[in-house]
C-alpha cells in the first residue's frame, strides 16, 4: 500500500490518436510480459471511458476530415481532465500511517480498471490527479501465469496483549509471517525480538506463527480475522516465556464491546472508525455505529423488536459475484422455522464437539447474519464475515469465482445440521433386513436409526424419506430401503423420451446420406435405436445397420451391442448410420476416409499436405474374400454416384485412374477422379492386383485424397455437417395450454430406470454385480420442502443451461398421491414461500431471491442490496432454481380450488 502522492504538473498535450496508438502499444507489451510482483494501478471507470470516449471521437473526427456533425450538433468529447480516483475511496474507514482503504464492494470492469504500471505512469504523467492505488499481481496456482491482481490485501485486525491495544492493517497474503511479524509491530512502537504473534482466528488461540518463511496464505490466514500480538519481555526487559504459555486473555473480550470501544482510543481508531472496519454499512450515521455486542444489547438476546420499523427486508452487499450466496441466504434466511430458531438461544444445541462438523463457527456465523438481517431498518448487510467463515471450512467457495447457489444451499444445510447435531456421541446402528415385515415398520425403523446419530433443528424441518426398491434383472432379488433426503433435484423433462439425430450413409450407392431424426426411451438400448432407425429409413430385408461414432474425421467405436444403454451416447456425439447388405459370413470393415489440400506456410516455401475432413464412408468385404484395387475404386465410385453435383451423374463415367501426389487432375465437370492411398501413404492402384485387407477391431482406413477441384464436384453437405445426437437450443416459448408442469418433473423423478452402469448394484443372491431397476417413492415428507430445479446439464465438452419454464404451483401444491404410505390419512399440502432465481447463461449469470413475508402476505425481489416489492403473478419465471414449500397444516384452514378458507396467525387472507 502507498500514500496519497502529490500530483505531478500534466505534461504537455499531443494528439489524441498519438495517446491512443501509444497506451495501445505499451499496454500490450506489458500484459505479454505480465509476471508475479508485478505493480498495477487502479483507475475509476468513469475517467477511463470519457479517456476512451475522447481518443475514440478524435480518431473518428480525423478520418471525417475533421467534421464530426449530427442533426442535434456536436458530438464530440473534450480531453478528459486529471485523473480523480476518489469516488473508489472510503473516505470513512481510514488505516494506519494514512494508508488508502477502497470500498468494499467495488467490482473490476464496472467501478474499476487494472493499468499495468508503464500504462498508468504514461496517462498519470499526461494528466496528473490521483490518488495513486497500486497492487501487486500474485500468483494463484502452480504455473507462473496463474497471475491475480490482489486488489483487496489481507484486512488484519491486530491485539496487543497484555495491554489490549488494538490496530488495523492490510498485508498480501503471500507476505510471509516474517514480514506480518515486522509490520505488527509498526503500529505499537515495538522491537520485533520483545513480540511473537499468533494466529487468533475466532479469538481463539491456534498457532504460533514462528514459522517466518510461511506465507500468509500457507498459514490459512484469513480476511479480518485477528492476529494476537504478545508481548514477551516484562517491565524489567526479561523474558517471560509468555508466548509457549496458555495464558487467559479471553476476559478482555468478556467485558463487552464497550471496553473495546473505549480502548479503541489507544490505538487511534474512532468509535466510527471501528464500526466501518466492522462492516458497518456506508449509508449508517457514524453517530449511530455501534458494534455487534450494542446491537444486541439494543435488540435483547432474541433478536426482537417491537419498534415500528420494517423486519426482513435487509438486503446483502454483493463482495463480487457473491449473488449466489445472497440468494442462498435469504432463502434460508426467511425460512420461518430458521428465523425463529437463530433469532432465540440457540447456542445450548451447538455441538462443539463434532469432528464432522466446523466447531460451531458455521452455525454462529450463520445466526449472527440472520439477526442483522432481521433487525429494524433497511440498510444494506455485507456478508464479508459469513464468507470468511465459510471460505476457510469450504474452500471451492472461496475468492470471487462465481458459484452454484443450490451447491451453496446444500453444504450450508449439511454444515449446519452438524453444528447443531444433538446427538454427541453417535451410535452404531446395524441396519436389518426386512424378513417379511411390512414397509411401515422397516421405514419406521430407518427413520429412528437415523434420528438416532442425526437430530438437529436442520433435520427438524428440511428432512423426508425415499423408499428405494432395487430389482435384480437376473434373479429378481428385491431390495427395500429408506434413505433419508434433504432436498429433492428434479429433472426438467416433460416425459421419458429422448430425440437422437444421425444421418444414415447407404453403402451401395442407391440412395444420398439422409439425416434421420428419431424419439427413444430415455433409458433405452442400442436395440431401440437400431429399430427406430429400421423403420424410419425403411430397411429391408437383407440389409442391415452399422452405427458408429465418429471423432476427428475417424470412427472412434460401433455400437453394435444391441443391450448397450444409450445414456452411454452423450448429447454432443456425433453417430454416422451405415446402411450395409446382410454377409453369410463375416466382415472385415474398410473406412474411407476423406482428406484435403491444406497448404503450410512455412518460413521459406508452402508446402501442401493433406488434411482429415468430413465424414468416413465405410464399406464391408467377407472375411477371407480376396479383392483387387479395382474392385476397391468400384466401391467407392458406387457411394460417391448420388452424391454427384451433375444431374446426369448417374450416367457418367467416373475415372478412377492411378494418380501420385504430385499429379494433375482433371477438372471436366462431369468427372472426377479417385486418389485411394493406405495409411502407410501407399497408393491403390486400379488393378487387378490382389489386396490384403486385414482384420481389424474397428475398420482398415483407405485415404481418398481431394483436389479442390474434384471436391466442388460432389455435393459434400452431409459429408461436412454430421449432427451432434442432440443439438442443445432453447426451446420455443410455449403456450399456456403446454407448460412443463412440476408435476411431470417429478412423475420423471420417480420413474423407473435402470442404474447407470457406473452405479452397478451387488446382488446378494447372485454374488455379482448387476445393473439394477431403481425405483424412488416418497415415504415421508419435511416441513419444508426444497426443490432444486436441474436447469444445468454437462457432457464431455459442453454445459449448458435449460432455459425452460416450468409452472410450479405457488398455492395448494398438493403431493398426497406421491406419498407410498398409503396408511397415512394426512393430506400433503404445500405452499411456497421462496425462490432463488438464476438469470442469463452459465458463463455469466445473475441470481436472485423472491421471498413472501408471511406476517405482510407479500412477496419481494431480494436482488443483492436492492430490495423492492413484486407481485404474486411475478413469482414464476423462467428464472426459477431452486423452489422452497411450506408444509399448510390442517389447523391452517381447509384449502379447496386454491382458496384457503381460514388460516392461521401467521397467514393473512391472500388473493388467489
């Protein structure tokens, strides 16, 4: 970090399009050379695009001879004026030794730009202004060019002991502990051989951080976190060994933040000062900052308050790409049950013993967010402690990458029911077998086997039970058990089918490559396909259907057994159909392969080469059968016949004479000819000389080797454009009268498959294992029911969202006739009252929250800070990810045709 440095006196102006070519210039030679230590500067976007704005105009007035007019005057922009970088400042939280603090939410492209250090000394020497904001690229992986710009250094809040001092600093967290040692120091006028510093995360003593060569980020420290810094001399300047002692310095926070505050004075931090380092909002009166423990003080220990200010409508700062977390966190957040629970003594059911859980720190994390979020008032929330928190047990969520909120939905239930787990000593609990006993008392045994290693406020509310039935397809064996879930993930599919593009390539030349495009079980065979494609090209009798799958211009494997599970073909495959007679005996296979003149430029001459293109035709020949190079020519002059441009093709002579590389071809338009080469680049004569065609796993490969005059001749648009299985589009806008019902996402759920073959299932009858039916029924439901909504699908080489609408219901979502305990008389009805939204592409998305405040009986959008009313019709979208139901108890009032007749204290009359 450096101080404010004076503005040096602008250099002389020169033409805007000399800056231009000149920044232009140094900026890509620096950003080639970029390295670790490197220095980059930040500056405002708002000064950078009226730079941008003027040297465009200019470039754009000069090649307009000067003139630059519209029908409303001038256009054009005036030179910018010296750098201002005041608006990236927090004025309110300043550091020690006059040390710069950015706020806290600024985010790169939108409130700022990264210069490397010749560009920004360039433009500052040009205009002046400031301040100056430097930062240093670090590196973030194993390569040298895993570069970052740390633009936020480590934030440290350091503690002087025994004298209770208090300052903060900032520090790379690639410094190393010699460096934090040297520099905690600074603040408190000591000599660093009279100190030694721990690592006091939580205010708790971990580490001694003796280990001077680690650095920062090696020794897991973290954001804001504090560093304990102790002094190890007394009065008289000996030693007393205090640093490998397990003194008692927790009293000091005991006493309350009001002796911190007033301590705060020793240090040269303000009462403001502290609050804003806090994460006190900016739109807060500094008079009215106050620290987390007065906040409690003011609200009582439940978090309630009777004030008439508004309750639950606090929304969350965006740290960068952090929506995905809002989102998460404000669903949980307004889930009542939680609210309730975090807002009254929940610190008795912490388990601090939990080796699976985060020693409670997630849980505390987690409570003490939900009572700022609840507490009166509107202003923003910055969630920066909850993700310290959580980056330091969860570390895929760490740093500013965009996440899945739903995976953030699912470690925050799992990490919070082990925090709050009641069970301290777990149980070990043999599961039995049925042995006849009826479903009822098997799942009622599984459930209390589970409550008994797994009771928590989470398991309360957010857990059900799966009956799954396995089936053995070779012996029939039948296997029942019932798992408990916490959320349900729903494909988004309107039935059990599945569309698969090929294009069928006849080998005998009666008929052009066709492309087929056919409907099949989901979880269906090879065998399904091959008579789906049967009868969709008309096959008859004595021929038969070759598929392969092509890679690289290759065929890369058959599918020939007919038992082969199709979910093996992923979306983005691409299969060639070859139509071939039936043979008595059987076949040795020869793919075709097409190549191309491609010409490599070399540093002294151009050389040609042939290059891999389009699809392999294929032919068979009987094993043992003797064939000519003739007879090879003829095979491939029959597949190329329909695909002739001259429609008097089918009556024309095509040459196959015997060419070398180097020779000429013909170019009449009614002929080609053929350039048949082995893999060993030897030529096949047309001849009657005998050729070997060995036996191969998959097809002995010919190259036919065109000239670009000769491939102008063939009509090669099914040669070039193989389609994917399954071309991934959003899918037309549907009616009203079609939607994809939740209903029908979940009958998909529920639906019998067979297991995929990488969840093969060990029978115990068989002793081997089998690939499984699997069926699911839900046997038990939670009180809230989450949803999640599987719009994200992956294959080998792409990911892709679904950007389909689904119409869920936002009242009387009723699942009584999904429920498998037919002896349950309830009936099973739902009620929505959360949604996190996920907008745009995977690449770049954006998500929110819709949240009804049950008291109000209103929904709002939670959009990171921003929080505004919708109305009910608003809710469903296409954006929906992840869904969140109440259950509706009968005490609640009777629900008919979606009109609630009572209801309870907690639900106003609605309008339907």
């Amino acid at each position: 970090m450096e101080m404010v440095a004076a503005a040096p006196a602008p250099a002389p102006e020169m033409p805007a399009e000399e800056e231009m070519a000149l920044i232009r210039d140094i900026t890509v030679a620096a950003e080639a050379h970029a390295k670790e230590g490197d220095t980059f500067f930040l500056i405002t976007t708002r000064w950078w695009q009226s730079w941008i704005d003027y040297v465009i105009q200019d470039l754009t007035s000069a090649t307009s001879n000067g003139s630059h007019h519209n029908e409303f005057g001038s256009n054009t922009s005036r030179r910018p004026g010296a750098i201002d970088n005041s608006d990236l400042i927090d004025d309110t939280a300043h550091l020690n030794y006059m040390e710069i603090e950015l706020h806290d939410s600024l985010v790169e492209g939108r409130d700022y730009i990264l210069l490397p250090q010749q560009v920004w000394e360039k433009l500052h020497g040009w205009y002046g202004g400031g301040p100056t904001l430097p930062r240093k690229a670090i590196n973030t992986g194993f390569s040298q060019t895993d570069l970052a710009i740390e633009v936020y250094p480590l934030r440290l809040q350091l503690l002087l002991m025994p004298k209770g001092e208090r300052a903060i600093i900032r520090i790379s967290k690639k410094d190393t502990v010699g460096e934090l040692h040297k520099k905690a120091c600074e603040p408190f006028d000591l000599i660093p051989d009279e100190v030694c510093i721990w690592d006091y995360y939580g205010q708790t003593k971990h580490t001694l951080m003796d280990n001077l060569e680690k650095t920062l980020d090696d020794a897991n420290i973290q954001m804001d976190q504090d560093i304990l810094v102790e002094i190890t001399t007394d009065a008289n300047g000996t030693l007393d060994g205090g640093c490998m002692s397990s003194i008692q310095d927790n009293e000091f926070f005991e006493r309350g933040s009001t002796s911190l505050i007033a301590d705060t004075s020793k240090s040269g931090l303000s009462k403001e000062n502290l609050a804003s380092n806090n994460y006190a909002s900016r739109s807060y009166n500094s008079s009215l900052a106050l620290s987390n423990g007065d906040l409690d003080n003011v609200h009582g220990t439940s978090g309630m308050t009777t004030r008439g200010s508004p309750s639950g409508l606090t929304g969350l700062i965006n740290l960068g790409n952090t929506c995905y977390m809002n989102s998460a966190i404000q669903c949980l957040v307004h889930t009542p049950e939680f609210a309730r629970y975090f807002r009254e003594d929940y610190h008795r059911e912490i388990n601090w013993q939990n080796p699976l859980g985060m020693v409670g720190e997630l849980a505390l994390a987690f409570g003490e967010l939900l009572r700022k979020l609840w507490a009166p008032g509107r202003a923003p929330v910055s969630p920066r402690p909850f993700k310290m928190k959580l980056s330091r047990f969860a570390s895929q969520f760490s740093g500013n990458n965009q996440h899945d909120s739903q995976e953030l939905l699912a470690f925050l239930l799992d990490g919070l029911h082990e925090d709050l787990n009641r069970v301290k000593h777990r149980p070990y609990i043999r599961s039995k077998d049925a042995d006849g006993r009826s479903d009822e008392e098997v799942a009622d045994e599984y459930w209390a086997n589970h409550i008994a290693r797994n009771n928590s406020i989470i398991v309360d509310v957010c857990q059900g039970q799966y009956k799954s039935t396995l089936v053995c397809p070779v012996c029939g064996k039948v296997s029942v058990t019932f798992d408990p879930f916490m959320y349900l993930s729903l494909p988004l599919q309107f039935a059990s089918t599945r569309s698969m593009s090929v294009v069928v390539f006849s080998c005998d030349g009666s008929a052009p490559p066709t492309p087929f495009t056919v409907s099949l079980p989901k979880q269906g065979r090879c065998r399904d396909l091959f008579q789906a494609l049967s009868n969709a090209c008309s096959l008859r009798n004595g021929e038969r259907l070759l598929i392969a799958e092509i890679r690289n211009h290759r065929i890369y494997r058959f599918l020939e057994d007919p038992v082969l599970q199709l979910s093996t073909v992923n979306d983005d495959d691409h299969l060639a159909v070859y139509r071939l007679p039936k043979l008595e005996r059987r076949a040795n296979y020869i793919q075709f392969v097409h190549r191309r003149e491609d010409l490599d430029h070399g540093h002294n001459s151009s050389l040609m080469s042939w290059k891999p293109y389009g699809v392999p035709l294929l032919a068979q020949i009987s094993r043992n059968e003797t064939v000519t190079g003739y007879d090879i020519h003829e095979l491939v002059r029959k597949m190329f016949l329909p695909m002739l441009r001259n429609q008097d093709s089918q009556h024309s002579a095509v040459q196959s004479s015997v060419s070398t590389r180097t020779q000429s071809y013909h170019t009449d338009s009614s002929k080609f000819q053929l350039h048949l080469v082995d893999d060993n680049s030897t030529v096949i004569e047309k001849s009657d000389d005998a050729i070997r065609v060995p036996q191969s796993s998959l097809a002995t490969v010919v190259f036919v080797n065109w000239s670009k005059a000769d491939l102008k001749k063939i009509n090669t648009h099914h040669l070039e454009n193989l389609p994917e299985v399954f071309k991934f589009a959003p899918p037309a806008k549907r009616t009203r009268s079609e939607p994809l019902s939740l209903y029908s996402c979940l009958d998909a759920f529920l639906r019998e498959e067979p297991l995929v073959p990488e969840d093969m299932w060990y029978c115990p009858r068989c002793k081997e294992q089998r690939q499984a039916s699997k069926k699911l029924d839900l046997w038990r439901l939670p009180e809230v029911l989450v949803i999640h909504l599987k719009r994200f699908s992956f294959s080998r080489s792409t990911r892709q969202k679904l950007e389909i609408f689904v119409n869920f219901p936002i009242h009387n979502f009723d699942l009584t006739r999904y429920i498998a305990n037919k002896k349950s008389s309830h009936r099973q009805i739902y009620e929505l009252y959360a949604v996190s939204n996920h907008y745009g592409s995977m690449a770049s998305g954006h998500y929110t929250a819709f949240i009804k405040l049950l008291d109000e009986n209103r929904w709002y959008n939670f959009d990171d800070s921003q929080v505004s009313a919708i109305n009910e019709e608003d809710v469903k979208s296409g954006a929906a990810y992840v869904l969140f139901y109440r259950r509706v108890r009968e005490q609640d009032g009777a629900v008919i045709n979606g009109t609630q007749l009572s209801v309870s204290r907690n639900h106003r009359s609605s309008q339907r």
